[in-house]
C-alpha cells in the first residue's frame, strides 16, 4: 500500500490537497479509490491524463450525478435488474461476534441513462452498494453507497476492492474518535506531523499484537493510564522499539 501524505494550507481542503498530492506520484497503471470530497471532474482529468484509473464514492456534494444514480438504480430494483443489461450483482453475507453483515454489490456497465457521464473522463460503470446490519439486539440498519469508476469489473471483484478501502476509513475513524485527532491544536513546528505518527505508529503495534487487539485500541489507552506497575506501556514501547520504520 502506497503512503504519501500532503500539508494543506491553513485555508484549504481535500479538493486542493489531492491534485497537488498526485502531482508527486507516479499513478500510471494505478486505480485510486477516494472518498466523495475528491469526487471533482478535475481530479478525475488529473488521474486518467496521468494513466491512472479512478474508482470514486458519490454523495450529495455532486447533486446531479448523485440523484441520477440513486433513481438509476431504484428503478433497476423496481424490475429486479431483469432488464438492466451490462449488469452484474453479488452478494456476500457474514457472521462477526453475533453480528450479521450482508454486502450487496450491483454493477452497471450503462452510462448513457445518465447526462452528466460526459463530464466524468471516460466513465465507464456505475455501482451500488448496500450494507445490510442485524445487531446482537436485533437491531436492523441499511446503508446505501454509490461510486463511479473507468474499470470495468465484476461485482465480487469491486466488493472486495470497497471493503479494502472501508479498511483505511476505520483507522481515521480510531484517529477520529479514539485519539480525538480532528480536536488536536498542535500546531507548533512539527508537532502536528510528530504527534500524528506516533498515534499511527501506536494503532499499528495494537493491532499486530494478537492480546493488545483484543483489547481493543480504546480499552488500551485506559489500561496505559491507570496501569500502576507500568506493564502495558513496556509491552507497547517494546513493540515501538522493535518497528524498524513507520
């Protein structure tokens, strides 16, 4: 897996980080997978123009083709997708501590139902995704996303592509809520940058050690705290030790 990271200004954003971050990297022959803020027609200019292939998450920031696929694909489900042709489906279900997970992925190698696919360079399918949760209370929640790409892929293939990136999402999320990254106001020399590799560093030696993972990331910065003899933060700075780069 590719890491670069890319300083912003104090005023910008992801819509202006990302191209000068691909700037620096060679993509040909590579597809990148980004979230709906770098779902921008220039962004997708910046990765085909430089030989790379894009695989992009949609929601309301592109009002138009976001609508267009919603109603695309409602009406495919109205019919069963029975003459939606150029068309794949697969559907995955799993079982994980009570907890039962079922994906849907539908593809659609059609573009020309939708009028904004000529602003997207060389588009060529259009997907959906459903994440279906039965909680161990029996709690039912449904989760619909959609994405664009200029791969042409079967279902099972793009739904384990997804689920890779959803991957990387929950290590921000751990940053996010765990490490109350966002609310950090280090903003001296590179205490932002130094503070932000040790936190990496810390999720990455938890979730290699097989007892600290089970603990969970939260659990373990508590255990850090209130640990009087120190065990915990040995075991954790003995594994920081031991990484030869991160």
């Amino acid at each position: 897996m590719l890491t670069q990271q890319q300083l912003t200004d104090e005023k910008s954003n992801e819509i202006t980080a990302i191209p000068a971050l691909l700037e620096q990297l060679d993509i040909k022959d590579a597809t990148l997978s980004i979230d709906p803020a770098g779902c921008q027609k220039n962004i997708v200019e910046i990765i085909r123009n430089a030989g790379g292939n894009y695989r992009l998450a949609v929601k309301a920031n592109q009002p138009k083709l976001y609508v267009e696929l919603v109603n695309l694909f409602e009406e495919a489900h109205k019919i069963g997708f029975e003459y939606v042709f150029n068309c794949d489906r697969h559907e995955k279900i799993e079982k994980n501590s009570g907890r039962i997970e079922k994906r849907s992925v539908a593809i659609i190698i059609e573009t020309s139902d939708l009028s904004t696919a000529e602003d997207w360079k060389d588009l060529q399918a259009v997907i959906e995704v459903i994440n279906e949760t039965n909680s161990v209370e029996g709690k039912i929640s449904r989760e619909k996303r959609y994405y664009i790409s200029n791969l042409i892929e079967n279902a099972q293939e793009f739904g384990a592509r997804i689920r890779a990136h959803w991957g990387i999402e929950s290590f921000h999320w751990v940053l996010d809520a765990v490490f109350n990254e966002d609310d950090s106001r280090a903003n001296v020399l590179h205490g932002a940058v130094n503070l932000g590799t040790l936190r990496r560093a810390a999720i990455n030696i938890v979730k290699g050690d097989t007892e600290l993972k089970k603990l969970g990331m939260a659990k373990v910065r508590r255990q850090a705290k209130w640990n009087e003899d120190g065990t915990v933060i040995k075991k954790v700075i003995e594994a920081l030790v031991s990484v030869k780069s991160f």
